[in-house]
C-alpha cells in the first residue's frame, strides 16, 4: 500500500441482500492478460488495502471465441497477492446464451473452476437477447443456485425496467430471492435509463445500481483515437460524446482533477448507488480513480450533476424504459 494516509471506501448494501459492496468495484473485462503479473498483483492488494471488496470477474470467451484468460489471471493474482476468501467479494457474469436444459449450473462451475473459488457472492446475467427464455425458469434455477450454496445474490446487466419488475414479480410469487442490482451503463453522457422513471419505480422497491462503462470505453477521459474495444452504443450518440471531450475536459481541469476523476464521481451523486465498476490497469490509475469520491464531498452532489448536465448525449433520444 502506499505511504499516503487514505481513508478506507464506504460500503452500500446490494439491494436488499445484506451483501455489503465497497463503493468502487474493480473489473476485469479483458484487462489482467495485458498486464505484467507482478504489477497486476501489486494494484489487486492495494485495492483491497484501500477497500475495494467486488470484484467483476466473467469468462469472457465461449465456443468459437479466442481463448481469454483474464479470469483464470485473476485467481492467480488473488492466491500471490495472499488474499483470503473473505477479504473480497466475487461477481461472476452469466450468459443467457448458455442457458439450456441443465440451467446456468455447468458455466457457473467452469467459471468457478476457472477463478479457484467455491462460490460466487453475486452473479450478473448477462444482456437478454432471447425470446425463447422463460424468465420464471431463471428466476427458480437461480434459486436453485442459492440454495446450493454457490451463489449469494444476483442482478441483471443492461434489461429492461418492465423486464426487472416481471422478475421482482415472479421471484415474490415463488417465495425465492429476485433480483438485488442491475447493472447499467451509467455516465455524464449516458444517463437516460438509470435517471429515468421506469428504473426510478425499481429503485423504490430497493433493487440498487452498479455503474458501469462510466468513461465510454475510455473517450470520457479523453482517448478518443484509442484502439480499446468499446460496447454498444445505444441511441447512435458516441460521435456526440467525442465532440463533447474537450469541454469536459476543460471543466474537470477547472475542479482540479482528471476527465476520467470527474465522471467516475458522476457515477457517485446517484441515489440508488451501490458501486461504480471500472476497470484499472496500473497501482497509479487505480488510486486516481479511487480519488474520485473526494470530488463528490469537496463539490456536493448536486453541484456535480447542475456542471455537467450539458454532456448529457442520450436525453431525449435513448428510452428510459431499456433494452
């Protein structure tokens, strides 16, 4: 750990579950097979020094993929960085792709094989884009899960608010656990959907958020010639967001801090946070993205969102229902 005296990150709960996550979640999205293993290592211990308890650990390949092994890194680098299971939490992704007969057990176990762990404390599912799926098949095989003991709690990564509430619905119905986060694209550019009033129902209910893609694959902190591989990008708005960098940049610079500070701590002035995940890929980036949440108290939340409510890209154009 460095030498400077930090203040360890405050936890929020995740949804109603009594899964307590570390305001910063880290993630691995094809990012420790590009680092040095030692260096990798070194900024895994210091985000645990620091309080960063999530981890966001997927497979990130399947059949006919290139292999990828960011994952299998990862278990590496929590056995050398000497960390002990109840120092961290695991958030594993599950895909709907690879949902059939046998539920999500088989790829929940390979993911688990893959990381060296005996259970995940949160699983995400990942984007729905089938038709042919009953969502109270999910909800129950999820149940399933749980009681087996692999996993804690579970969310749902970029669905529909309408979608959400049929799986609060049918989880209340079973007498089963339903979802507890979603986790949403969530930024000064894109804030449609998680400010919106369908999710603001949801919210309500205590489903929480977890933020993520919170810099545009990195155009939010101003690599915009970048070669980094981007997600999707709802509404057609990225173009937009490119030419906006260069005042936001120059706002964040009048603050004193970094573009990449400035909309990590965005993510923060949003009610129902739990965490914001972003990925890192240095000890010294991790500790500037980590002093974000500083901003926030030296500017107030409200402040924030009134200096950079002219980046938003997808007001008005993206529908705040979701996918």
């Amino acid at each position: 750990m460095n030498d400077t005296t930090t203040t360890a990150l405050p936890q929020r709960e995740i949804g109603t579950s009594g899964i307590r996550a570390s305001l910063f979640s880290l993630g691995s999205w094809h990012t420790y097979d590009r680092m040095d293993f030692g260096d990798a290592t070194a900024m895994l211990r210091e985000a645990v020094d620091r309080g960063v308890n999530l981890f966001d650990v997927g497979v990130y390949t399947g059949p006919g993929m290139p292999p990828a092994f960011t994952d299998v890194i990862f278990g590496a680098m929590v056995r050398a960085a000497g960390l002990r299971r109840h120092e961290w939490l695991l958030s594993s992704k599950l895909w709907l792709e690879a949902f059939g007969a046998d539920g999500f057990r088989p790829q929940l176990e390979n993911a688990l094989i893959r990381v060296g762990a005996e259970h995940a404390d949160l699983v995400i599912l990942g984007d729905l884009r089938r038709d042919d799926l009953e969502l109270r098949d999910l909800v129950l095989d999820l149940a399933s899960l749980s009681e087996a003991g692999l996993i804690r709690a579970w969310g749902v990564n970029n669905w529909s608010a309408s979608t959400i509430q049929q799986l609060i619905d049918i989880s209340a119905a079973e007498g089963v656990a339903g979802p507890q986060i979603a986790q949403l694209k969530y930024s000064v550019s894109r804030r449609s959907i998680p400010d919106g009033e369908p999710f603001a129902r949801l919210w309500e209910q205590g489903l929480t958020l977890q933020a993520s893609d919170c810099l545009e694959g990195g155009v939010l902190a101003g690599k915009v010639n970048g070669d980094r591989q981007i997600g999707r990008d709802p509404g057609g708005i990225r173009e937009r967001i490119i030419d906006d960098v260069p005042a936001f940049v120059a706002l964040a610079e009048s603050l004193g801090v970094t573009a990449a500070q400035l909309g990590i701590a965005f993510t923060l002035t949003h009610p129902a946070l739990t965490t914001t995940l972003f990925g890192a890929s240095g000890v010294a980036q991790l500790r500037a993205n980590l002093d974000a949440a500083a901003l926030v108290d030296r500017v107030g939340p409200a402040e924030l969102r009134t200096l950079v409510a002219p980046f938003w890209a997808d007001r008005d154009v993206v529908d705040p229902e979701g996918p």
